[in-house]
C-alpha cells in the first residue's frame, strides 16, 4: 500500500540582458531545494498545495509574492528570436552517483565534479537531475507527459551560487535509454523514500535531442520557490514511455504522483529562442 501524504507585453530585449548582467555581479542564491517534502503537497485545493506554498512558512514567501515564478507558457507570440546566445556548451563528465526518492520526486545526484555548462561566459556545475510529470513548463498551451530538470549551480566565494536549470521535455512514444537504465532502482524505492548508489554515470548520456532552446529568468519550481534561476528549456520534444511515466507516479507519495506547480503568470518578462542560423 502506498504511504499517504505528510503531508503582449514584450520589454525589450536590453532589460533581459541586463537582468543577466545584475545577476552575474550582485545576485547569489542556493541552488538548494527543498528535502523535506512533508510541509507541502501538490494537490488542488490542498491547504499545503501549490496555491498555499507561499503561506507555509515565512522562508517560502516568494511562492506568492514572486514576480519571476516558474514554470511558464512559452508561446510563440512571447518568444523573441535571439541566434546570438549560441549553442549551450556542455562539458559532462562520468562520476559516481545516487538515485534517491525524495518523496515529491525521483532524483539523480552527482556526488562529485560531473561537469558544467557555459551560460553568458559563466560555469554552473551540474548536482542533480529530478522528474515532473506532466511537464511543469506548456508551449503554447500544451502540457507534455514529463519534464527533467537538470539543476546547475555556479562557484561563489561567500559559498553561495546562481542557479540554471536545463529542462528536457517528453510525450509518450518510445521508452527513454536513461530511465532504462535506472529503472531498477527506482522499482526498489517505490513506496519508501530511500537512497542508493547507482556507481558511475555521464550525464553525457543524457542527449538535448537538437540545438533550439527557450531561455527565460525564472524561479524554482518547488519551495522555496528562489527567484533569479537561468532557465534553458530545449524545443526539441524527447521520448518516453507509458510504463516509466507510470513508474516515476508509482515510486513517490500519493500526493505528488502528478508533482506539477501549476504555469505562473509572466509579468512581462522576455523569452529568448536561440535557433542556429540557415546557411545560405
């Protein structure tokens, strides 16, 4: 038996890369979600649901009053074309890692340096990679079977860094090769919230699918809903199955099986779509 719960405006695109450059010199935050799932669920109409977040606890405040919140719609008529942001520069690399259910979700972390990617001439070092179902973020509208969130971080003195989030979106059709091969140890978590280690993984293995991308200033998608994240979401729609949709459900809490934050307003924010440019 599963456990219960614990429960049209467009600025310019000058102010969007300003606000990257005010992020790059002053602003620093924790890539830090939340562990402990107890205190929130994501169920309609829920006193700890998503609507309620921001009333919990006085740390989780920007989950209402926020004007940066993820996930959003990326409809067409919002997206700028910008072919200067450039491909997003991976540099992965194998290390040893966990697969762990944090009970609102099934989460890969690396325990040691997997890599990075380049963002505006800035590293963010790769921790972990977790699963939503459906998809937090639409285009134009529609909502997708699963969404993985690989959460980056940048090095910072005072021991703090920024946040960038690359997202990869899947509709049903054929079974994805990563939850293939960790689907095993998802099968002995389910039901118990639980850590195990998985040995080496390159996160290489993990592929964008094609080179267009959607990037925005956001948030994180669960408490404490930390504003000043680089989202990177990829255009191109991946594969996934029925059963390993089902089985990420199966493995969390009966509030979280379907573990989406409902689309926040965009509060004229910009969104950027890098396309490589046509040969002529």
């Amino acid at each position: 038996m599963k456990h219960q719960s614990r429960h049209r405006v467009f600025l310019p695109n000058l102010l969007l890369l300003i606000t990257i450059f005010l992020l790059r010199s002053t602003t620093w935050i924790s890539a830090q979600e939340i562990e402990d799932e107890s205190e929130f669920d994501y169920i309609k109409g829920s006193e700890k649901g998503p609507s309620h977040w921001g009333e919990l606890k006085k740390e989780w405040e920007t989950c209402k009053t926020g004007t940066m919140q993820s996930p959003i719609d990326l409809s067409s008529h919002r997206v700028r074309m910008l072919p200067k942001l450039g491909e997003l520069k991976k540099f992965y690399k194998p290390q040893n890692a966990t697969v762990k259910n944090r009970g609102h979700d099934i989460e890969v972390k690396w325990e040691g340096d997997a890599g990075s990617i380049n963002i505006n001439g800035t590293e963010f070092f790769l921790h972990q990679g977790h699963w939503h179902s459906p998809s937090e973020h639409t285009i134009n509208g529609r909502r997708y079977d699963l969404e993985l969130h690989l959460v980056h971080e940048s090095k910072s003195t005072n021991g703090k860094g920024k946040i960038a989030v690359v997202g990869l979106l899947f509709k049903i059709g054929r079974p994805d090769p990563i939850l293939n091969k960790l689907s095993n140890f998802i099968k002995s978590m389910v039901d118990q919230e639980g850590e195990k280690s998985i040995g080496m993984m390159d996160p290489s293995e993990i592929k964008l699918g094609g080179k267009k991308y959607y990037r925005y200033l956001g948030s994180l998608t669960v408490p404490p809903c930390t504003e000043g994240v680089i989202w990177t979401i990829n255009k191109k729609i991946k594969s996934v199955s029925r059963a390993q949709v089902k089985l990420l459900r199966e493995a969390v809490h009966d509030h979280a099986e379907r573990n989406s934050r409902p689309v926040q307003p965009l509060n004229r924010r910009g969104i950027q779509l890098y396309g490589p440019k046509r040969k002529e």
